[in-house]
C-alpha cells in the first residue's frame, strides 16, 4: 500500500521534499481548530475540507493516522495579541450566558456544518479548558529551561533570549529586529520586558469570567500554548504534519515553535501546512465589510450577497476546484459554474451504472488512475485530479453514446476509480438528489408562502388576490391543486 510518496511543502526550510514520516506506518497530524464563539463560515470551511482530503488519502494510502483538530475555547483574546477581551468571554458577556453554553452552542453547529460538508470528525478533538493542568506544566518547563519569565501574576514567553539561541519567526520569515522596531508598547503591557513578548500565562482581570488557579495568579493560558500542549500530549515529542490557515502562521505557528523547542529543545513539527485563504467578489470576508456569509446562509441562500442556495456538496467541490494553497474568490458566477460541473461530474458516476460491456476495448482506462495519484502525490493538486476524473466522465459518455466500446473490466476500472478519488478521497458525496433536495428547500418553502397567502384571500373572498397568484404560478410552470380539507399541493408541470 506504501508504494505512493506524497510531496508536501515543507516551508521551515522552503523545499520540496518527498513526503517521510517519522514512522513507516502511523502519521501524527494536528490541525488548528476553530475558536467557538459564532457560526461556521468559509475561513472555517476551507481548512477544514483541505485536511480532510489529506487525512482521507494517507489513510487510503495504508497509514494509520491519528488526527488531532483543537478546539480553542479559552484564551483567544480579541486582537490576536495578549490585549482585548476574551472572545468566548465577551459573546457570553453579551448573551448573558455560561461560557462554556457559548462553546457548546457554537460547537454542535459547527459539527453539523462539517457533517453538511462531508468533513469526517477527527480522531481526537481536545478542548484548550480541558487541558489547563497539562498547560501549566509545560510553562513550568519553559521557566526552568529559562526561556520566561513572571510578572505581576503573569508569565511571559523572552523572545529576544530565545531569537538569539534559536531565531524567532522563521516559518513566517519574520524579520525580528523589524518586529521589534515597529511594535511599540501598549498601555498596561509594560509588565512585558519587550513588546514582542507572549503570554503564556495571564493573570485574570476581576471582570474576567473564565480562570484557573496557577503558581502565578488566578488566571487563564496564552492562545498559543494550548496547540503545543496538546500536540505533545496526543502525538508525542515530534510529529508529521501540522496544519492550519496561512493568518495562523504569524504569530500563532512561530510561537508554538518557540514554545515546543524552549521545552524540548528541538521543533515538534516536520511538516508544516497552510491553507491559503478565502475572499469574496475579491474581496477580504469581515463584518464590517457587509460580506461575511457563514454556511448555513450558503446552504439556504439567505444572504443579500447570494443569488441562490449552494448545496455543502457545491462548496466542497469548488473549494477543491482550486489547489489548497492558491486564493479563492466565491462569487455567485464562480459557485454556479461549480454546481454546474458537479452535476456533470454527478451524471457521469449516474451513467456509469448503466454502461453496457463490449467484447473489445477502445478506451484506455488505466492511464487515468495513474494521472489521479501523480496530481495527489504533486503536493494534493486536487484541481488536476478534477479535471482527470471529467476526463473519465468523457470516456463514460462516449462509451454510452456508442462513439467507443470498454469491456466490463474497463467498467470495472472506471468504477473503482470513481469510488476511490471522487467519494473515498476528495470525500464528494454521489447522491445528486440529496445535493438538489437542500439546494431547492428555500425555493419550496418561497411557493408554500405565496400559497398560504392565496389560501388567506380565498378566506377573505379576495378571488382576484386568489386567481392572480394561482394564474400566475400556472405561468411559470406549477400546477396547484386545492384539497379538501381547504389545504394545497403543488407540482411542477
Ligand atoms: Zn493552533
């Protein structure tokens, strides 16, 4: 089974090397999770789908993985810096909640959108609360090894000491002594030695509802420390692959680096992975900008900025459509010419079914297969496996048109092609009609609103209200049936 080598960037030393775990049959891979605190939206979506893939094809190619995906429920404070309000804190704050409701609200939602997507749940999903004693450990090390410091109740993490023994912001390529001449200190953070100092450990203002007791104060862990904590505990020392968005790689991926070598004295990770990120109509998703569109608003359509719902099956195939570390625009031009491609894509695996064997072959089938495992293994290209598998759908058409002839080992082949790239791998799922069933709900519900409104005109014995709408849904191409019971059923002509 191990006879595919997969290439992955490696961006510590910027090469491309062939893919070596550090054990030949079992890969440890941690992805950054999302932080719970409001609905799933694209920024989530897309790392989520590209390690899906990932995970899926090492454990199609014989390894067994374990995947760990984070779930940051403490610590990350609004300005990504070691300021601002806790941002689970504040919508508890704001709802008049239990912090912990606001992860578990947001948590089964964002389950369930993973599940919309096809995303299979990873092999251990820790909680950043749930590891507080496991955090304040690895603190204690990083003290003693003499790489932080406390203050006031707080334990920061000595940047410039570790930049001299190590160098800090490597895998960003930051340059530290440009960090340092343009970060200038904040008001109450001069408890730090130097601005670009990080929290590891934060005392807890009396206003702050989520701390913990530690050697140093009442208080809650840095954002970056609950990655390297649990990376280590779940996946040992060193591991595989470490994966996130590319927003993740400065500063929260460079100061898990300096976290894990303070501890341990040598980097955790070997390979590191980002995603690239996500705009819409060109440009940066944010509140403010009015374009902030979560997945239940593309799966029901109920956004200004979209001109119909997108089914999860949609969104997974056009994310895939680009490679994970080019930029991807949605527009509703972009996303409709997906849902186009994915119902040819869907018709083709439909027809497959039903394709009749000949005694001769005309086709080669096999030169497919090998393309779709090149295009994985070049660093998961998965547009190039997209673009091979139409052309698989273009052998099954012609055979079905009667312009070539397979033999059923040929079907055979197809089949099993189909089924391992397209369902096993990049994880689409075949029911068409399922994708058609969410994508028309909203567009159902919309006649049922204007029938319920006839219904209360025929009550009021507004026959012209009544007789408009049904002439006029007869016009586009419904048929309207009154029960009697004085409900209504509806079909399309
Ligand atoms: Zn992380």
């Amino acid at each position: 089974m191990l006879q595919h080598s997969l290439e992955i960037y490696n961006s510590m030393s910027r090469c491309k090397e062939l893919f070596k775990p550090l054990h030949p049959e079992r890969v440890g891979m941690y992805v950054c999770g999302p932080t719970v605190y409001g609905d799933g939206h694209l920024g989530h979506a897309r790392p989520a789908i590209t390690f899906d893939v990932l995970f899926r094809y090492l454990t199609h190619l014989g390894y067994k993985v374990r995947y760990v995906r984070n779930i940051t429920d403490v610590g990350h404070l609004e300005h990504d810096a070691d300021d601002g309000e806790d941002k689970i804190a504040k919508k508890a704050r704001l709802e008049q909640l239990e912090p912990m409701e606001v992860v578990q609200h947001y948590l089964l939602r964002y389950h369930r959108a993973m599940d919309a997507l096809n995303v299979l749940p990873p092999s251990i999903e820790p909680h950043a609360s749930g590891h507080i004693i496991e955090q304040i450990e690895y603190i204690k090390k990083i003290l003693d090894a003499g790489y932080a410091y406390e203050s006031e109740g707080s334990v920061y993490f000595d940047v410039p000491k570790f930049n001299h023994d190590y160098g800090y912001g490597r895998l960003s390529g930051r340059n530290i002594e440009e960090l340092l001449a343009t970060t200038r200190a904040l008001d109450g953070q001069t408890e730090k030695r130097n601005p670009a100092d990080f929290a590891l450990w934060k005392k807890a203002a009396p206003e702050h509802i989520m701390h913990w007791p530690s050697p140093w104060s009442e208080g809650f862990p840095g954002w970056h420390l609950e990655c390297s904590t649990m990376s280590e505990k779940y996946l040992g020392e060193q591991f595989d692959i470490h994966g996130g968005g590319m927003d993740l790689k400065f500063p929260h991926h460079d100061c898990e680096i300096a976290q894990s070598v303070a501890h341990n004295g040598r980097p955790s990770v070997h390979y590191w992975m980002h995603n690239n990120m996500i705009t819409i109509n060109g440009q940066k998703m944010g509140k403010s900008l009015g374009n902030f569109i979560t997945l239940d608003e593309f799966f029901t359509g109920s956004h200004p900025l979209l001109a119909q719902a997108y089914s999860p099956m949609t969104i997974r195939f056009f994310i895939l459509q680009a490679h994970y570390r080019g930029t991807v625009d949605f527009s509703n031009e972009a996303l409709q010419a997906s849902e186009t491609a994915l119902r040819r894509m869907l018709d083709g695996w439909k027809r497959l079914g039903e394709l009749k064997p000949s005694a001769e072959s005309t086709v080669d089938v096999n030169d497919i297969r090998t393309r779709c495992y090149a295009a994985m293994d070049d660093d998961l290209n998965t547009p190039v496996v997209i673009a091979t598998l139409f052309d698989a759908c273009r052998i099954i058409n012609q055979v079905n048109d009667g312009h070539a002839t397979a033999t059923a080992d040929d079907i055979a082949t197809l089949r099993d092609i189909m089924q391992t790239f397209l369902v096993d791998i990049l994880g689409i799922r075949t029911e068409a009609a399922e994708a058609g069933a969410e994508a028309l709900k909203p567009f159902e519900d919309a006649v049922d609103l204007l029938l319920n409104i006839r219904r209360e005109a025929k009550q009021r014995k507004d026959w012209a209200t009544s007789d408009l709408i049904r002439d006029r849904l007869a016009a586009i191409g419904f048929a309207v049936k009154d029960t009697k019971d004085g409900g209504f059923e509806w079909t399309l002509k």
